[in-house]
C-alpha cells in the first residue's frame, strides 16, 4: 500500500526551497514558563493537542516530476521532535546571555528532512525556578499569523482546529489560484480577482482561493475599475524598478552563524497613549522606534546616517484571521522604508506615518506572493536568483505580530515572556520581531555573526528611542475639556 500524500503548495515549495547554508526557513521562538515544566507534561501535551494538525506527523518529500509533497512520516517518534536540553552553562554569564547564545546555535542547524520539519527543545531547570522552551518550526508549514494560532490551541484551555473530513487529492491546488493570475495579463478583471484594497484585500484573496470565479463578481464603475488596474501597474512597475538598498555594514553576504538579542521593557499602554498624542497608529510608533535603534547603532559605530534609509520587507496578512489556524502560507511581501536617518525622534515618527499610508491600497503584498508562487516552480539555482531580488532591495526582514493580551497559561505554569525570530531569506543577514504580548512589548532581533556580531547593541537602543517619544508627548500642549 502506498503513502497517503498530498501535494504541496508552490508557495510553500518556494520557502521548502529557500533554505540556504546562511540563511535556514526556521520560525524559530522561546517560551519562558514558570513554574518550570517537566519533559514528560511537554511530551504528553504536544501528543494531545499539537498532533491533532495532521501537518506535524508529516515529512517532506520531493519529486522531480510532481514537485514537493506532504506524506506521513511512518517512524514518527515523540521523543525526536520534543527533546531535553541540558541545564545550560553559567560560566559567569546571565541567564538571558546564556539562552541567547543557544537559541543563536539552533537557528543555525537544520532540520531533519528525513521526518517532519519541527523540533521542541525543553531546558527544564533554568536555574531560577523556570523552564525556557525553544521551538523550532520550518517555514513550509505555515506562516507566523499560523503558527500564533497553532501555539495558542496547545496552551491551557486553548482551541482545538476544526475537525475537517479529507480533502479530495486535488483540492489542495486552490491554494495555487494566484500563480495563474500573476502569469496572465493584468486586465481589469484580473485586477478584480485579486481582491480589494486596503482592509478588504484578505478577504478579496480569501474568495478567490475558496473557488469563487471572478467573472461572477460585482462589477465597480469603470472609473473604479480603472483605478485598481493603474494602482496594480504601478506597483507591479515600482516593485521591478525599485533601485538597490542603500549600502552599511548591515548589509553584506551572510555566513552561516547567527545570533539573537530580545527585549521587553516597552509598556503597550505607553505605546498607545503616545500613538494618540502624536496621531500615529501602536504600528508605526513601534517600527520609528525601531529605525531610531538601528541608526544610532550605526552611528555609534561610525557611520554617517544623516538621510540615510534601509528598506525592510514586511510581511502583510492575506488570510481571514479567523481562519488563522488553518496552516500553509499565506502572506504577501511590502518594502518599507525605515528613515534610520532622521535624528528627530518625531520627524522620523511621521516619516514612518507616511510611508506606511503610501503602502495602503497597494497590490504590492499580493505582486510578492505571486512572485512566490512562481518561484515555487523553478529549479532552485533559478529560484534562488530570483529570490535575491528580494535581498538586493532590502537590509532587513521585519516583522509584527499581535499576541494575546493576557499571559498564557502551560501545563499549569505561566508563559511569562515570549519571542520568536523571523528567518531571512538570500542574503538578507537582519532579521526584526516584532511582538505585543501580555500588555509588553517584545522586540527581537536576528543577525549574522559577520555583519552584526552584537544584535543586543540595537535592542538596547530600542526603550530608550520610545522614551524620546514619550517625553515630547507629554511636554506637547493638552487640551482642556470643554465643560
């Protein structure tokens, strides 16, 4: 009897295939519980919850004829994919010094493509009464919007998926709608099939992928036709003319050692309550702080910044939130600009403000996961080259991600921090994080040893560029209410 199968999406292939000696497609997070847990808790909660995805019992198998398909891993064993790491070495160091210098090691070994692609490492005694949990889990199976929802259902009274009867063998090829209409002309209606703009483009996505036939759908006037045909054009023109990344010692060919810095001593209300003062959304104060921390860190190492901008791509959501647990990825790409260059805490805040309104409406997300999907068709020397398009116009990936607002519970502890770190693709050697998460905010930061050997150097300029922000607030006039 042969293996049950199921082919995989040509946008997953491209990030199966986007695996790099220095750059590895791992999501990769830690968990912070205490009280601590114990392996055997792990093992058995990962057994109950987690396998219910059937995406974590299977392996990858590639084909040269019918591409990269999911199939059942028939030795899959527990105790290889959630493991025991030993008490870590003090050796005069921190505990967090410590961690990071570990959890830098794993992103930088792969996973074992024989079995599925996901491995948790438990280091039970942190030494203070509290376990840190590192997951590692490759990009193939989902994205980050994916991987919240997969991780909150394990936890402490979290949601099961939805039970789903088998799909038939052909039904997973939905998922590839975008690549046909990437290849066709840009037409009007291919304009429409692609969705909406703004706040409606996941769900525009979301229709087309569930079978709906765009030749069904709604006609706009002509004029709005227009308009979304010309906006589609012109993102499609500047994505491909976008001239390379401005050149700093961030940006260079990465080696295979990595290493990882976090922070969490930003308050989320103070991140609002500025945003309100300043009329500016928690997004945009929160990547102005992190262009601030990036730009003096390269001025205090030497370089002049003054104007200076870096581009970071950022993911955007393509999929209906409420079908986040749903796995596979489903994102598309935008390059922002961060003005790393203006000094003024405010003016680069604003800089921010703009640039992000630029990116409203635009199809450039969806340009990006077309992109993907063609990529997922190409050998990978070809695929490779056309992805270091992405790297060439970019120093950074950044991402961020809404957690929930109050601190989970875990096998009966409490989750008290937790971060992840984005993987890099190419020759992009900077990766940023993003993450609010029990009224905290985390920032995380992943680079190349060679490019960036001291990512705690930017981190630690992150709270002190908020603090500039916070202060210019609360010295701005108020007004009274009227009464």
């Amino acid at each position: 009897m042969g293996q049950i199968s199921e082919r995989m999406s040509k946008v997953d292939t491209a990030w199966l295939r986007m695996d790099t000696e220095a750059n590895l497609m791992m999501i990769v997070g830690v968990w912070s519980i205490r009280p601590g847990i114990t392996l055997a808790a792990l093992r058995e909660r990962v057994a109950e919850r987690l396998l219910k995805y059937p995406r974590f019992r299977q392996k990858v198998v590639e084909d040269s004829l019918v591409g990269a398909q999911w199939v059942a891993d028939r030795d899959f064993d527990i105790a290889r994919h959630v493991v025991a790491e030993a008490p870590l070495p003090l050796r005069g160091q921190g505990r967090d010094e410590v961690l990071r210098e570990r959890v830098g090691e794993l992103c930088s070994q792969p996973l074992d493509p024989a079995h599925p692609l996901w491995q948790f490492q438990l280091i039970e005694d942190m030494g203070d009464g509290s376990s840190a949990l590192i997951a590692r889990i490759h990009h193939c199976i989902a994205d980050g919007i994916a991987l919240i929802a997969v991780m909150l259902s394990i936890t402490d009274g979290g949601k099961a998926p939805p039970s789903r009867e088998p799909a038939p063998a052909e039904a997973h090829h939905d998922a590839d709608w975008l690549l046909d209409a990437f290849l066709r002309p840009m037409t009007n209606m291919t304009v429409k099939a692609i969705g909406l703009t703004g706040k409606g483009m996941s769900r525009g996505v979301d229709a087309v992928m569930s079978g709906t036939n765009p030749m069904t759908l709604p006609m706009d006037s002509s004029l709005e036709m227009a308009r979304l045909g010309y906006q589609a054009v012109s993102d499609v023109a500047a994505f491909a003319l976008m001239p390379d990344d401005s050149p700093t010692r961030l940006k260079g060919k990465p080696g295979a050692k990595k290493t990882v810095a976090w922070d969490d001593g930003l308050l989320l209300a103070e991140v609002k309550a500025v945003g309100k003062a300043l009329g500016a959304s928690i997004n945009d104060v929160l990547l102005a702080c992190a262009a601030g921390a990036i730009g003096r860190y390269l001025a205090d190492k030497g370089e002049d910044t003054a104007g200076k901008e870096i581009r970071a791509m950022v993911p955007v959501n393509l999929r209906p939130l409420e079908q986040a647990w749903q796995l596979g990825n489903r994102f598309g790409l935008v390059p922002l600009v961060l003005p790393i260059g203006i000094a003024n805490p405010v003016e680069r805040l604003f800089a921010v403000r703009a640039r992000m309104n630029e990116l409203k409406g635009s199809f450039q997300p969806v340009m990006a996961f077309g992109l993907l999907s063609v990529a997922g068709l190409l050998i990978k020397p070809v695929q490779h080259a056309m992805l270091n398009i992405f790297a060439k116009k970019a120093t950074a990936v950044m991402t961020n991600v809404p957690g929930p607002a109050q601190a989970l519970k875990f096998c009966g502890s409490t989750v008290e921090k937790l971060m992840f770190w984005v993987p890099q693709s190419g020759d992009i050697g900077l990766g940023l994080s993003i993450l609010t998460y029990a009224g905290r905010v985390q920032f995380g930061l992943i680079t190349d040893t060679g490019l960036c050997p001291d990512p705690e150097a930017i981190t630690a300029n992150f709270a002190p560029e908020f603090e500039k922000l916070l202060l210019l607030a609360l010295m701005m006039p108020w007004e009274r209410d009227a009464g």
